[in-house]
C-alpha cells in the first residue's frame, strides 16, 4: 500500500492515508512528543439513516429510531466479559459516539498501543447481539433518554428541530424514544450492522507518536484476514424534505429557573459534499461570529438590554442532507429578545457585514483553529468528520482565509431568510 | 521530553513558574489568586473576575476587549473562580496561538501577558471604583448562574448534596457566592475588596509554551508588577468536624423523569497525605471507570442507570457517588452501591480490578501532560495543598500501593449524606 500525503504549511502537520483492498481508508497523523495515542474507527451510519436500500436488494429496509445508537452502546457486549474490562488491562481509555451522520468508537492510551488497536478492531468487527444483551440495553438506554428529557437545554434543541424540519430524520432524537427502542431486536441489528459496518463504509484515524508503517502493516493484516467481498455503496433513503419550516414556534414549559430561547434557519441551499459545503460552513462561521460574536453590535446591544449572557452563541451545523443555524441562550424576556435580535438580523440582511469586520472574524478563525490542534481528539474525530462530508480538515484554513466580503454577504441573505425561520422557547413553569 | 516548571520569584507571594515547550501550539497563560473561602467574603470574591473581564482603561467595553483579542489571532480569555477544596481562587487565563503557525508574528507571548497587566492593573473604573453598571450586571449575571444549575440535574443533585452535607463548614459555600448577598454587592465595596485581594493573596503565574524563562520574567517584571502587602496563605481545607459520620437522607421532589441519586462520604485521607495515592486507587476502583464497580454493578449487572460513578475531592477528603436511576429503583441502588463500598472496605477487591485501576490511573495522569491546562491545573492543586507532587513521582507512588494500602484508605471512609431528586410520588400533586 503506498501513501499518499496531505501537508498542511501552516500546521506544519501531515496526515498520511491510503484505502485497503477492503476499502477501509487509513489515515495516521504523527505527533511525536505526545505521550497520548488516540485511534478512532467510525462508520459513515448514524441516526438519520433509518431508511434504505440494502446492496443488491429491491426492497426498502426500515428500522426503529435509535437503533445507530443503540448499536453503538451493543458493540460493547462481548461473549467474554464486557469491552471496557478489555480495554482497561491495557490501561487504555474507550469510549464511542453516535450523531445525526456517524458512529465513532475510539481510544486513548499512553501504554500497549498495538493491542489496544487490536481490541478496537476486534470488538467493532466482531458483534455480539443477543436477547440477554438487548434486554439489558433497553434498562440504560432508556435512562440515558430520560436523562436528556429532564435537559432543558436538550428539550429547547429537539423541539426547534422538529420545528425546522418537517420529515427530515434528523428532527428525532439521535437516542430515539423509550417506545421506539423496545422494538429493537437482534436481528434488526444484525440487519444495521451487516449494512453499514462493511470496511468500504469505514475509516480509521491514529495520531500520536506512531510510525505510521507500522499501524498500516496490523491494520491490513487484521481486516485483510476477515475475508471482506468488494461492496457498492448503501443507497440512504431521505424523505424529500419540502421548503419552509414545518412550525413557526414551539413553545414548552419546564422546571428551569429562567426561559430558553433558540432561533433556527433551516439552510435549504446547502451543497451535500465537497469543498462548496465546506466553504458554506466556514463563510457562515465567520458570518455568525461577525453578527453575534462577542465584538458584534449587535451582541454588544442585547447584552446591554439585558437580554443575554456570555453563554449566548450561533452555529452552524450541516451534516450533507441537512444543514441549519441555531441562535440562542438563556435569556429573562424571550418575546423581548425575538423583537430585538430578529430586527437587527434583518438590518444585517439589508447593510451587509463590513470588511474590517469579516478581516477580524477570519483573523479570530484562524488563530483558534490553531489553537485546537493541541487536541489529538479534535484531530482525529474532526478530520473524519470532514471526510465522510467529501471535504478535508486541511482544507479549512484555505477556506476560511479566502472568504470575500461579497461571499460572506450572499449567504448570510440566503441563510439568516425569516421564511425559513423557527423559535423554540422554555419558560419555566 | 518532560515539561518541567521552572519557579522565578518575582515578588512577597508572587511566583512565576515557567514550562518552556515547543509540544503545543500555542502559549497558555493563567494568573490565580488565592484565597480562603470564607462566608464573610466569598460573594465580594467571586464577582471580582467577572468585573475584570468587562474591561480595561484602554479597552473598556466588552466589544473593544472582544475587538482586541480577536485581532491577536483569536485570543482565548476567560477570568472566572474555582474552589479547590476550601479555596476560593480568582483565575484569570490567556491562550494565544504560537506565533510559528500564524502568518504574521505578533509577538503574542508577550501581548498576552501586557493584556493581562491592563486587566488586573487598570481595570474600567468611574469616581475612582468599579464601573456601576459593570458591578450591577455581572453580580446578577453570577445570581443568574447559580440558580441555573436546576437546569442539570446531576450537576443541581451534586450542589444540593454538598450544602446539605457541608452545612456550616466552608466547603459547603458555592464559589460563586450567596444569592442573596449577590444583591448587595456594592461598586465601593468591591473595589475596596479587590484591593485587599490583590495586595494580600498569593498569586501564582503560569506560562506554559514556547518560550523562554529570563525573557518571561522581563516581560512580567515590565507588565505585571502587582501591589503587595501582608500575605495571606490560605487553609487547603478545615478538618471533618468532631462527630460528623452520622448518616441523613435528605429527599427533594421536582417534575422530573429521572431520579438522581447522590452520596457523600468523608474520608480520613487528603491530598497531602501518604496514603493519598492509596485514595487514588480507592475511588478509581469504586467509580472513577466503566470496568469500576460502581459502573459495572449499577449499570451493566442491574441495568438500573446510564451514569453512575464517583468522584474525588481530595484536598477536602470527599468522595461522591452520583447515578441517574428510576425513582422507584431508590432502594435496589442504594444497596448497591452500598454493598460496593462495603466490599472495598472488606478487602473483596480482586487483582484485577487492582491492576486495571492502577494502569488507568496511570494513563490519566501521563495524558494529563499533552495538556497545558491540567499541566497547570496538576501543579496549582499541589501549591494550595503546600504539598507538590509531579507526575512522575506520584506515578510511582501509584505504582507501589497494595490491596491492604486500599483497605486502610476505605476503613476511614464513612458515608455522611444522601441525597435524592425524584419525581413525586404518582396520583399526588
């Protein structure tokens, strides 16, 4: 297998990767002076794929909501004692994460890193489901769901989600309900893992100090082992989602000690993949820092309203077949800070950001972009991120440097659109 | 490559320590006070960082700081309180990229520390104190804050519990101070405060990044001169009062989908102590990892919870238990997390729970090191303890503890609280 290399300049980092014959991509990033070597193994499955076409077959295959996660958490299962226990004689550290567009399983050792990727590779191609162990699952998992419902902050999302979106799955709840999990069964999961854990759907991210030869020879010696057969790709059924929000307002009472507010756009322009949505999700980082970042005027007046606090923030979130903006923080008027913060999103519709500010935001980017890169695990979870989304971490800071005033101002008018806007609040009861 | 911290005295109670790296990619940069947290004057101390963060002589809005910061590349600045056993400590942190992955050098090393200067030095003030306005809205903001934590459960289950279990004690005060007292605090009064605390806390700088120790010390000595008075070093932590051991219950209702469960026990071992590595080992093999007990009995045997772990104070000599469970599996998770405790002090700990407890820890703290902030964070909790422990040291203390060192440790261990959040009971309202 040869390499291929990417080298950022500026970093000063390279990743290097390359596919095995089973279409795993591997990619390895060194980082020598780390005593931390991080592996994570994802999978191109999360929540929203509850509804597709298996290779080769005619028929639609649907499954309960929740399943991805409930997968996730059932890996863990293991004929011979519980993964944790594995993991913890080699004084390594795992843990796993499902969202809207992928599962990750991963870990963090500074001793015994050759086995510990072994056990990775090992427990996530080896499923164990079992009546017994789904059982079991169903009792935590429906604690871990009735942990969230009892977030406020959790409830104020879900609830503007379902606004947003009227049939897009990313609108239920990555968890899925206490209801839709007890009809989770072995053979359901079987049906989920055989589907969307083949290595042609799958990459591996390591990075601290490795020799990256060597991480590639125990990775292609284990998966090539496992007789993998070529694969075409999963055809992801999303139901055609109509423009417009599903509701304009959602409104819930809880036992909060003040209202949440959060205002969403639903981004119906926005490319699936490759660099375009990249660049998309990087010009409206910089739009919403240059809107509602601390050194906006806009922050500064609804901070001086009294309207909002530190924890006020804006994000952009686009996972391919959706993409949204969240706006939002605790707040003690929602209707008052509707009124204020809607009118002056509009204003910036009209006037446009103006070029000192879009030069600061771009300055602000990129310092702290830096800045994460002390973080072995924003490397690796990031980077793959990015890939499954057709796009390249690396590829980040061009993007964000190269942003034009122009640019910056056209998505804001298309994203910040009020026709394609919903509130969710939170009033305590 | 060990990060070493090199100590530079630079004035009565006023210490640079010095970690020169080129491990990260960045410069972090924390300046702490510290302070006994005492009922007299905990609420004056913890607004003092929230007001310095509004704004400088120079720079005194919180747009003109934001501006500031975000044109050095993204700035990182935060000044908050943190209560480390029964300190109040004021911190204040600047993190700045390293200059080598910017395209332009700024001399950011130094700026962050000239910023630090103004804030402390020359902070926004009218008729010679604290801006009213500034001292109004962040008192309220803290106010806010601290009633807030009813939105997290876990969180709001574990403050309730430390109040319940610490009544009279210090440790039982919120480091954010009083509600009450909140509303009183006066710009007079806390400018007069401030001055006290500056001139008479002891204060610890760190500099962890690529640079060098006799240049640190110019430019502090330059920037950062603090006005210094008598000293006053502050008590790590008071002794468990005489007599406290009894067990209470203490049960609180909310409208809420999951119960919380948490426990507080007093353990007759503190950081400072040789049998500290030993209390390590206790609560790590208790709760600190999903192959702990706590984990594996709540959770995966009896599938009661999602969370349930514990956590230690050391500098106090705390330990606590927390899991999320259904209200009426009160009694079945109590007995078991009882019977857990129970068996740790009957010695019923089997090799291997010992050996992956010990490789765990052990990771945690080597991981610790590709971080500056718990490199920094490691050392400032062995400075208020008076009782310094690097990691390698306290590795091989690690190292060296046996089942019976375990055993000591849990025979001083006594429960003292337990607390529980629930739902009230069906058909009552």
């Amino acid at each position: 297998m040869a390499w291929q290399t990417i080298y950022s300049q500026l970093l000063q980092e390279r990743v290097v990767h390359t596919r095995l014959a089973a279409g795993l991509e591997v990619f390895v990033m060194p980082r020598p002076g780390f005593h931390k070597r991080y592996a994570v193994l994802s999978t191109r499955y999360g929540s929203i794929d509850n509804r597709f076409r298996r290779p080769g077959a005619a028929e639609v295959t649907e499954v309960p909501d929740g399943i991805a996660h409930f997968l996730e958490h059932q890996l863990f299962e293991d004929p011979e004692g519980h993964v944790f226990n594995g993991f913890a004689a080699l004084g390594a550290s795992v843990n796993a994460y499902t969202s809207h567009i992928m599962t990750s399983y991963l870990f963090s050792t500074t001793d015994n890193f050759t086995q510990a990727l072994d056990r990775l590779l090992d427990f996530v191609q080896q499923p164990h489901f079992t009546p017994e162990g789904v059982k079991k699952e169903i009792g935590i998992i429906e604690q871990e769901i009735r942990m969230y419902q009892d977030q406020p902050r959790h409830r104020l999302g879900m609830n503007l989600l379902e606004a947003l979106y009227h049939v897009h799955p990313v609108r239920i709840d990555i968890a899925g309900t206490v209801e839709s999990i007890r009809r989770i069964d072995p053979e359901t999961l079987y049906t989920c893992y055989d589907t969307f854990y083949h290595p042609s759907n799958m990459a591996l991210f390591v990075v601290g100090d490795v020799d990256p030869d060597a991480v590639l020879a125990q990775v292609e010696a284990d998966v090539g082992a496992r007789g993998y057969q070529p694969r075409p790709p999963v055809e992801r059924l999303y139901p055609e989602e109509p423009p417009g929000v599903a509701r304009i307002r959602v409104e819930a009472v809880l036992p909060v000690a003040r209202p949440l507010y959060a205002l969403g756009f639903k981004d119906s322009g926005t490319p699936a993949g490759g660099l375009e949505r990249l660049r998309r999700e990087v010009t409206m980082s910089l739009v919403l820092s240059a809107a509602l970042g601390r050194s906006s005027q806009l922050f500064q007046e609804l901070y001086d309203a009294d309207l909002v606090d530190d924890r006020f923030g804006a994000r952009y979130t686009s996972g391919g077949s959706f993409a949204h903006t969240i706006i939002g923080g605790e707040t003690r008027d929602p209707d008052a800070l509707h009124a204020r913060l809607t009118e002056g999103l509009e204003r910036l519709r009209e006037q446009g950001l103006a070029e000192e500010d879009l030069r600061r935001v771009q300055r602000q980017a990129v310092g702290e972009f830096v800045q994460l890169f002390n973080s072995l695990e924003f490397i690796a979870n990031g980077f793959l991120y990015y890939h499954f989304l057709g796009g390249s971490l690396f590829d980040y800071l061009d993007q964000l440097r190269s942003v034009t005033l122009d640019e910056a101002n056209r998505v804001l008018r298309e994203q910040l659109d009020p026709a394609q806007a919903a509130v969710s609040i939170v009033r305590p009861a | 490559m060990q990060i070493q911290f090199e100590p530079i005295a630079i004035d009565r109670g006023y210490t640079l320590w010095v970690a020169a790296t080129e491990k990260f990619k960045t410069t972090t940069v924390k300046l702490v006070l510290r302070r006994n947290l005492r009922a007299d004057s905990y609420t004056y101390t913890a607004v003092i960082p929230f007001v310095l963060r509004r704004g400088t002589e120079a720079l005194p809005t919180v747009r003109d700081m934001a501006r500031y910061l975000e044109n050095l590349y993204g700035a990182g600045f935060n000044a908050d309180v943190s209560k480390v056993g029964e300190t109040q400590n004021i911190e204040l942190l600047v993190e700045v990229a390293h200059d080598r992955f910017l395209p332009e050098q700024l001399g950011l090393s130094e700026k962050a520390l000239a910023f630090l200067g103004e804030v402390l030095l020359r902070p926004a003030t009218e008729d010679g104190v604290f801006r009213r306005e500034y001292v109004a809205q962040e008192a309220e903001n803290l106010r806010r804050r601290i009633l807030s934590v009813i939105n997290q459960k876990p969180q709001y289950a574990m403050k309730r519990l430390r109040e319940e279990m610490f009544a009279g004690e210090p440790f039982g005060l919120e480091k954010y101070g009083d509600v009450e007292e909140l509303r009183r605090v006066t710009p007079d009064g806390l400018y007069e405060h401030y001055q006290h605390v500056l001139a008479t806390s002891p204060v610890d700088l760190f500099v962890v990044g690529p640079v060098e120790p006799a240049q640190v010390a110019a430019w502090v000595r330059q920037h950062l001169t603090l006005p210094r008075g008598d000293i006053e070093t502050p008590v790590a932590a008071t002794p468990h009062p005489e007599g406290a051991g009894e067990e209470r219950v203490v049960t609180e209702e909310q409208q809420v989908q999951q119960g919380v469960l948490a426990l507080g026990y007093r353990t007759a071992t503190r950081y400072p102590d040789a049998d500290y590595p030993a209390l390590l080992m206790y609560n790590g093999i208790l709760g600190g990892f999903p192959h702990s007990k706590l984990f594996i009995n709540v959770r995966e045997k009896a599938s009661l919870a999602y969370f349930a772990s514990s956590q230690l104070e050391a500098t106090k000599g705390v330990v606590t238990v927390t899991a999320g469970i259904a209200v009426d599996k009160y009694e079945r998770a109590l007995g078991i997390i009882r019977d857990q405790v129970d068996a740790l002090a009957a010695g019923d700990i089997s090799e291997e729970e010992l050996e992956n407890t010990r490789k765990g820890l052990i990771n945690g703290m080597l991981s610790g090191r590709d971080s500056p902030g718990r490199i920094i964070g490691g050392r400032l909790v062995g400075l208020i303890n008076n009782r310094v422990r690097p990691v390698p040291e306290l590795i091989d203390d690690v190292k060296r503890v046996t089942r019976e060192d375990v055993v000591r440790v849990a025979e001083g261990v006594r429960l003292d609280t337990v607390y529980f959040l629930r739902a009230p009971a069906a058909g009552g309202q």
